[in-house]
C-alpha cells in the first residue's frame, strides 16, 4: 500500500477559478431565508470562510463543512450600504450573497460592483421588479406576461373608482416594499374603499402607499415559482406553495409568510415548464428590450385560473419560507450555482433536486404581522437538534444573557423533509411542539392542507 501524498491535478482543485477550500463569502440579511442561505453554502467544499451581517441567533450557531469553524457575525444592518462596502473592502469576501429585498432595492449590488467586489442578486434597476408594483405591472403589460387586470393610481379617488369598476373584488398593493405585507384584499366595495384609505390616507405602510395598484381578485389555486436567473438564462425550480394568511383556512391579515412546502401536487411537470415558457420567456424578452441585467433569483406568486397562469406579483429575491424548503431539496452545491448566476454561465449547469418533501411552519410571536413583544425566552431547541430530518431556521432570534429569545415577528422556521408529504408535514409540527416561547407562539396548524385534501 502506497501511503505517499497523492498530487491532486488542478482541474479537481478549481471550480469556477476558485480552490476548494479557499473561498471567504458574505452573507447579508438575518431572517429565515439567510439562516437557509448560511446553512446550505457552509455545505460546500468551496468556502474556508462565512460571514453574515447582521445575522441572528441560528446563523451564529452554524458551520462550515469544511473546516468546523464558525460563521461570524458582522454587527452591521443590511441596508447601512456604506458601512458594508467599507467593511468588505477592508475583509475582501470573494462572493457576497444578498438575501433581503430592502438591500437589493437600496442598491447594494450596485455600490459593491462599483468597488469591484462580486455579488450575487439583482442591482438596483433590475430589484425594480419587486420595488415598485407599478413598474412590474407595467412590464407585464407592455411585455405580454399573463396577469390581472388593474390600475395604478396617484391619489385615492381615482383607485376607489376602478375598485367599484371592478365590485371591490379587488387586491389594494402599496406600490413600495412593505415586508411582505403590503397588499389588502377585498371582497365588496366598502372593504376596497377601506384598504385604500389604510394605505393611501393612513400611510399603513408609509411611503411605500404612496402610489397602489389596484388588481382584480383572481379565482384560482396559488403557487410560488421561483427561477435563477444571469442576465440571459433563467432555470426554473420546482413548485412550492406558501400561506400569505395569519391564520388557518387563509383568514386574517397578509404576512410574509407563515408557512410552505415543496413541491406542490397542482402541476404535472410538464404543466410546470409551460407555465414557466409563458411567465419566463416574454420576461426575459422583455428584460433584454429593456436593458435588464437580471442576475439573481426572479420569485412570480402565481394564480392557476381556470383562464390560465397569471402572474400577481413579481419579487426579486427567494421567498422566505420558500427558501427554507427549496435549499433543503437542492442538490447542487450553492456557491457553484450563484457563480454561475453572477458570472453568466447558468446554460451549462444543470439544478438537481432531492425527490423528499419539504415543509416549513413558521413559529411567530402573538400578534404579528401586528405588534408584538420582543425578548421573549424561546425554549426546546436543544430537543428538536436531535430530531432527524429536521431542521430548525431562525428568522427573527438574538442572544440575551446566553438565552435565544425573540427578535421579530417570524421568529422560527421549522422545517423537515421525507418521502411523502404526509410524513414531511408530521416531522415538522413534531418539532413545532416541542418549541415554546415565553408567553406563547402563533402557528397556523393547516400548512400543507390544500394539498393533502385533494
């Protein structure tokens, strides 16, 4: 037996111009959906060094497969632009990775380009999509993307006309970033004429109400569809299916998401890829008219109406439940595929996907997406590490005095994955109970019901 060191060739040492083992990454953003963005590339064999900023509790508990070392917290916000790109000037990441919509609308990628660091996710033109539901129902329109008929107003009188035009069966969207919680639904007139009085008179959701779109109320299953996309190519995942509503059967105020699963039964494949030629395809074309450089992920929430796919909004970065269920089922290593997406190079990668179900149920503090308490002592985590096939993503979580407590209004994802549905749906609400928080956590116990009832 030969025990000398083996001389590894360069070719199984590179990928993408980077040495296993020596690549430092940037994370930006602290919910549910970078906590799965940090554990899903401290998995590769890439990265000898993570960062996040500003992260939370989970994240901070991380590691990377490489080497066991730790993800570092960075204590800066995900929106002070200046005071990252001064820090990542000084730390030199070789790939930064933004996860939050305020960053990507803000212009985070364009301000690290500028320095010449790479990044990953839509500059500031291209985060448009999701900035401004009136530039993306324009788009739509000009570009033939299926979608509902709406209007876009200035001022309350003129919604409330097309409202009424429409019998007040109407979704009232602030125009700007809002969360994930900026759109009120309507089924008569007197509740359009209330929701746009929330967002245009009492400001709901401050500037963002600014203007609205006003959007006809479609009948039809909802699902998530999400692409990477690198300026020319864009590879559609699988399906996936959120709940928008804070409570069971998909009654109270929107949020950003209590819960999902993948994938979703209501599409055949072959369904999956002709709703995806219909949505991508006149989108990509339409980018390309434009001057769109859209490097990143592209997340349409669909309705399937019986007239068809239609798109009701576009958002420019992984949901966040959404994430939690997807980066559990990929099979790529992460880091490889965001190279691509940022280099240009998606049409020579293939996306391979586990064929187990994956569910996420989101743990929340009492009264989201209302007010809330903060600093609530969150126990059970230690019991729920243990469980197989099961992982718990924090989203709204700090560290006080050595305890996890509550940070947010989403403070945990939990999610877990299997051969069935059923079973991935069980192993979830299995570890929701053996978490609880000081004073009580708000779950919707109905994640996954639509499916498992057809």
């Amino acid at each position: 037996m030969d025990d000398r060191p083996r001389t590894i060739p360069l070719a199984e040492t590179l990928v993408a111009g980077f040495i296993r083992g020596h690549m430092k990454i940037l994370v930006i953003g602290s919910g549910g959906r970078e906590h799965a963005l940090v554990w899903k590339l401290a998995q590769s064999t890439l990265v000898s060094r993570m960062w996040c900023a500003p992260g939370n509790a989970g994240i901070a508990g991380e590691c990377l497969s490489t080497s066991g070392s730790a993800v570092e917290l960075v204590t800066i916000g995900a929106e002070d632009i200046p005071a990252l790109v001064a820090w990542a000037q000084i730390n030199q990441p070789d790939l930064t990775v933004v996860g939050p919509d305020g960053s990507l609308g803000a212009g985070v990628v364009d301000a690290f380009q500028a320095v010449g660091l790479k990044i990953w996710g839509p500059n500031k033109q291209a985060a448009q999509f999701e900035a401004s539901k009136v530039f993306s129902q324009h788009f739509m329109e000009k570009h033939g993307i299926p979608t509902a008929k709406s209007g876009m107003f200035a001022e309350p009188v003129e919604a409330k006309k097309f409202a009424a035009s429409l019998d007040g069966r109407v979704a009232v969207k602030a125009d700007g970033l809002a969360l994930g919680k900026g759109v009120i639904l309507a089924t008569n007139v007197a509740e359009a004429d209330a929701a746009i009085d929330e967002i245009m008179v009492s400001k709901a959701f401050g500037n963002a109400g600014a203007r609205v779109v006003i959007q006809e109320l479609l009948e039809g299953m909802e699902i998530s569809l999400h692409a990477l996309c690198d300026g020319k190519t864009a590879k559609l995942f699988p399906t996936a299916q959120d709940h928008k509503r804070a409570f069971d059967g998909d009654t109270g105020l929107n949020t950003g998401g209590m819960g999902t699963y993948s994938p979703a039964p209501f599409l055949t494949d072959t369904e999956l890829a002709e709703v995806g030629r219909q949505i991508l395809y006149p989108w990509l074309q339409g980018c390309a008219a434009e001057g769109i450089d859209f490097r990143g992920i592209l997340y349409p929430g669909v309705i399937l109406t019986k007239a068809g796919p239609r798109v009701i909004e576009f958002n420019a970065r992984f949901g966040d439940p959404e994430a939690q269920v997807y980066l559990t089922r990929l099979e790529n290593d992460l880091v490889e595929l965001l190279l691509a997406s940022v280099e240009g190079r998606l049409d020579q990668m293939e996306l391979r996907w586990s064929k187990k179900f994956a569910v996420c149920v989101a743990l929340a503090s009492p009264g989201y997406p209302g007010s809330y308490a903060k600093g609530k002592v969150i126990s059970g985590l230690d019991a729920t590490a243990q469980l197989p096939d099961t992982k718990v993503f924090h989203a709204g979580t700090a560290l006080k005095d050595g305890k996890v407590v509550t940070n947010g209004g989403r403070v945990l994802g939990v999610t877990a994955w299997a051969d069935t549905l059923q079973a991935a749906r069980d192993l979830a609400y299995a570890a929701v109970d053996k978490i609880q928080f000081e004073g009580g956590a708000h779950v919707r116990r109905d994640i996954a019901a639509k499916a498992l009832g057809r």
